[in-house]
C-alpha cells in the first residue's frame, strides 16, 4: 500500500459501529427488539451490513485515490469543501448498503467519481438519478445503456450487426442478451418503467422497426448514463 493509499485507508468497522450501520439502512425502523431476537440480528443481520459499507468505502476511496493520481486539477482534500460532494456521497452510500446488486454498485461509484470531477448535472438531477439506480433493476440499466448505443454494446458483447433487415426492439435485445428470450412480459415492463422516468423516447419493444440500432434514449436518459458511467 503506497503512503496515499495509507493516507486514506479505510477504517475497519467495530461493535460500536453496528447501530450507526443499521439506522443508515433503514433497519432500525424495525419494532424494537431484544434478547435473543437482538442478539440474531447482531450475528446475523449487523456483520453482513458493516462488511457492504466497508467494501463501497473501499471503492469509493480507491476510484478518489485514482483521480487524484492521474488529474493535475484534482485533489481529495477539496472534497470537504464541496456542499454538493457530500451530499450525493451521503446518498449513494445509503442506496449502496441497500443493494448488491454489482451493476448497480458499480453505476453508483461511479456517479461519485463523475460528482468529485464537477461533469454532473444540477444536484436535484443528481438526487433524482441517485433514486433511478436504488429502484430500478440491473436489467433496467443494461437495457438503457443498450438502448443508448446499440452497436457498442454488441462489439462489448462480441456480437456482430444482428441479422435483420427490420425487427423488433424487443428482438435486437433479445439478441444481444439471450438470457431475456422468452421474457417478452419482463422486457415490456422494462421499457414502460425507463419511458415513463423520460429515459427513452418509445414506448413499446415489441413494434418492428429498421432503425433497429437507432439511439433511443432522451437527453435525460443520456444524461443518466454519462452520470453512472466510468470515463
């Protein structure tokens, strides 16, 4: 571990940790409990929780720790001094003790990062796309990015142009995500969640069009990618 990477390492949880862990993810919510319902929890519920926080700090503090290394602009220490910062990392920590998601955990570091480097919209934009990753699913996202830039997802994927003069939206993803053939149901309520947030511009998958690989995300929408993105 260098001296900067030591400077900013993350502190290890202890038993009087547990309690701040569990309010800062809504599970003090719960009715109050005791005794042996209590001492379930810190055995069972508690360590789990404490090791999510640990490992999106870790992450969180290793993309900083590389910015700092390779942006001359850039430093750590400025951080304290940004109001919105701390705001949006206060908010995604909360949202990543809540998932496990890793596309989702991994949209969210890197909406901290893009926060740190000042590319971000206005912060209500930003809260608003925060609450977009803690709800919507991992095919959602994947879905979106598709949708944005159809072509480049299919070379990340290893699949050439599909093989289709004219198909459906629901087709082309199919295509490029098997997994999802024999889903239409699950596919159509993707597209209804993304079109009625004003990510994309359509509302329907399952129309053919021959404009396939055509980007159909709005400007929201791909403002919200380049907000979850590394870059």
């Amino acid at each position: 571990m260098s001296d900067k990477e030591s400077k900013y390492a993350v502190p290890k949880s202890t038993e009087k940790d547990s309690l701040h862990t569990l309010a800062r993810a809504g599970v003090s919510a719960l009715p109050t409990i005791g005794g042996p319902a209590a001492e379930l929890f810190n055995l069972v519920i508690i360590p789990p929780l404490n090791r999510r926080r640990e490992e999106w700090m870790e992450s969180v503090a290793s993309g900083l720790i590389e910015l700092e290394k390779t942006v001359d602009s850039f430093s750590i220490e400025s951080l304290a001094k940004n109001p919105m910062f701390l705001t949006i990392v206060s908010h995604a920590t909360y949202v990543a003790i809540r998932n496990h998601e890793d596309e989702k955990l991994f949209a969210l570091k890197n909406a901290v990062i893009n926060t740190a480097l000042k590319t971000s919209p206005d912060e209500d934009i930003l809260l608003m796309f925060l609450d977009f990753v803690d709800s919507l699913t991992p095919w959602h996202l994947k879905t979106l990015k598709f949708l944005h830039d159809p072509t480049v997802i299919l070379n990340e994927l290893g699949k050439g142009k599909p093989p289709y003069s004219s198909a459906s939206l629901l087709t082309i993803i199919q295509y490029a995500y098997p997994e999802l053939k024999g889903r239409d149901d699950f596919l159509h309520q993707i597209c209804r969640d993304l079109y009625n947030r004003g990510l994309i511009v359509t509302d329907s998958f399952g129309i053919g069009v021959g404009d396939f690989l055509a980007q159909r995300t709005s400007r929201l929408g791909s403002q919200f990618i380049d907000f979850i993105s590394s870059h």
